[in-house]
C-alpha cells in the first residue's frame, strides 16, 4: 500500500497526488491519502467513481480523514501499456480538440479577491493535471499580468507551453498596463486572432 500525506493541501493537489500514486501501483494495490478537509473527500470520491476504484473515506479527527483507494488487477490504470491500435484511438496528441482556454482576469470568479488569485492559480495548475489538454489559451485585459514576471502562475504555463499548448496574450492589454517587456511566457497576439480563436474552438472554456 502507498501512504500519500496530503494534509495541508489545496485543490487540487490531493487529486493530483492520489493520481501519481496509482499510477506507482502498476496493477492492483490500494493507495492510501490523508486529507484535512471534507471536500477533499468528496474531490477523491469523484475520482474514485470516473476511474472505477474502490473507495473508503473515514474522518480520524478533527481536520484528519483518510480516503483508501483499491484498484483491482484488472483497472483501468492511466499508465497501462496498450496495444499499438488501443493506443491510437485514445491518443489525443496528434488529433487534440481543439479547446480554447480564455483568460480576462488574473482571478478566477466574483468576491473576494485574494481567494479569485488563489483559484485562478489553482485553475491553471490543474489545467497541467488534465488527460487532455487545450490546443490554446488567451490571455487578455487583466489576465495578461498571468504571463508576465511575478506571476504565480509562470511554471505551470511553461509547463503547458513544452507539451504542446499555445499560449498567446493579448498586446494591446500588455501595452496597456506596461507589461510588455515583462512578458515571459508564450507569444503576443491581437484582437482579430483571438476572435479568430474564440470563434473556431470546439469548446470554449471561461474560468
């Protein structure tokens, strides 16, 4: 059995983590994840019934629950080695659809806006955790300031950037808010390709 501590963490690390995990097992096994909070339950239980693992969850104590995931010999693990025809329907890194990310503001939601920084960081991270990833995502007006120095979000997006995914910010935005020299991940581009992608995405996701 793996042990994963995820006490302490925010979403969607404990996700992420419980995922490396049973990919470790290689065949059946269970992975055990510590958790402090009941929506990071709830997120593994979710988990556990996309991916068809058994799944228990217990609270030990005040901020203290352990979730156990089982999976059987004959799971579907995300790492399992298929056959050359398999492998081909499933692969998305030659035919990816075409998902459009599209970004205009450095937060995520209406509120408070330390927490709409926290769950756009979040947002972004997680995009790097997805079985499929975007073909591009824009950023433009307040978004911009995600691609440019300082940012938190810099490493997640150039790790997207090395597995395939454009990334394109918005010019005029950089211009605006004298951001341009600054940029450090990613290209610039202008309102006519941005509408240009928006308007051709199969999917078009808004954070």
């Amino acid at each position: 059995m793996i042990t994963v501590n995820a006490l302490g963490d925010t979403c969607p690390i404990p996700v992420v983590k419980a995922k490396n995990a049973i990919r470790e097992l290689n065949g059946a096994g269970q992975v055990e994840v510590l958790v402090d909070n009941e929506i990071a339950v709830q997120n593994l239980k979710k988990l556990a019934e996309q991916k068809g693992y058994g799944f228990s969850g217990q609270q030990l104590e005040a901020r203290k629950y352990r979730v156990l995931f089982t999976v059987e010999e004959n799971g579907v693990l995300e790492n399992q080695v298929q056959e050359p025809e398999a492998a081909q329907e499933s692969c998305t890194c030659g035919n990816r659809r075409n998902v459009v990310v599209a970004v205009s503001s450095s937060r995520m939601g209406e509120g408070d806006e330390q927490l709409g920084n926290t769950l756009m960081k979040a947002f972004l991270y997680a995009l790097t955790q997805q079985d499929e990833l975007p073909q591009t995502i824009l950023f433009y007006n307040g978004g911009a300031r995600l691609t440019c120095e300082d940012s938190p979000a810099i490493e997640d997006l150039k790790q997207l950037e090395s597995e395939g995914v454009e990334i394109l910010t918005c010019g005029t935005c950089l211009d605006y808010y004298g951001l341009k020299e600054q940029l450090r991940v990613g290209g610039v581009t202008n309102m006519y390709v941005i509408a240009e992608k928006m308007t051709q995405a199969e999917v078009l996701v808004k954070p």
